[in-house]
C-alpha cells in the first residue's frame, strides 16, 4: 500500500496534502530512491508556502502588537535595545528556518522510517484530525488514508525530513 499525505513535528500545523497518489508506484519508487517526484512536489509546494506565509504573518503581528504595548510604557534607551534585539533574533531564526525548509524541498529530500501504525483521532474544533504514528514520528492524514492503514501493521513510511510531509507508505 502507498498512501500519501502530509504532516509536521507539531502535526497540528501544516494542512493536509492531496491524496492523489495514495497508490502511485511511480512515486514509491522515487521514495525509495530518495528523492521527491515533480507530482509529489506540486502537491505540498503550494500548502506549505501558505503555512510558511501564515507564521511569518502571525510572527509579524506579534511583533507589530508588542511593539504598541511597549511604546505605552516609558523605557530607557538601554530597555529598548534589549527588546530590539530580542525581536530581531526571532524574526532571523524565523527566516533561517523558512530557508531551510524550502531549501530542503527544492533539494527533494526524502527520509523513511519504518514500524508498527499506531492510529488516533483527534477532535479539536468542528473537524476530527486523523494521525497515525510510526515510531515516535507523528503524521496528520486524511481520512482515506487513516482507514487504509491498519492498526499495529507495520508500514515504512517516506516523508520530507524537514517539513515532516508524509509522501508515501508501504506495508512491510
């Protein structure tokens, strides 16, 4: 079996990918290889921009509201440059992380790792998340792909290492 979806450390953050090629060979086989195949990378290139987009948002925002609190507030010049510089080294971790993440897709990298399924679901707002878990390594799926899987058979699993993205799966 090949499934194909996506996931992150925090499988809570990047949205699931297409399933389109939940049983491609051609892409398994690329997997094995190592690499990512140009469909594969159509699928989660544009979904993982977004996210990316959203933090540098979210992280901008943030910035932006504390910036207005803090101006509220006297402060010494010394008080000041602490904070800038505090916000500068998130906002250059932010940016060296954003690199490497789309460094590592453009270089089509592709890690596996194999195990028994563990399947969970679970129900945070109006939408129930599907995981499954194959040592230690969490991966949000779709449905499809969730009730594919069977519980405690063992799967190797091939994902982009950086940005955790599920690409396919194998029982073995």
């Amino acid at each position: 079996m090949v499934p194909d979806s996506s996931q992150t450390p925090d499988s809570s953050q990047v949205p699931d990918s297409p399933s389109s090629t939940i049983f491609d060979d051609q892409a398994l086989t690329a997997n094995r290889r190592g690499t990512i195949t140009d469909e594969q990378l159509k699928q989660i290139q544009w979904p993982i921009r977004l996210h990316l987009i959203l933090q540098w948002v979210l992280l901008l925002v943030l910035c932006a509201v504390a910036a207005y609190v803090v101006m509220l507030l006297t402060l010494t010049p010394d008080v000041w440059m602490i904070l800038i510089s505090i916000a500068l080294v998130f906002i250059s971790l932010m940016g060296w992380l954003t690199q490497s993440r789309l460094g590592s897709l453009k270089q089509r990298e592709v890690a596996s790792v194999a195990g028994p399924v563990s399947r969970k679901i679970i129900f945070s707002g109006k939408k129930p998340r599907h995981e499954i878990v194959v040592a230690r390594k969490k991966f949000r799926v779709p449905p499809e792909i969730y009730n594919s899987m069977e519980e405690d058979a063992y799967y190797r699993i091939y994902y982009q290492p950086k940005i955790k993205v599920l690409l396919t799966a194998e029982e073995v």
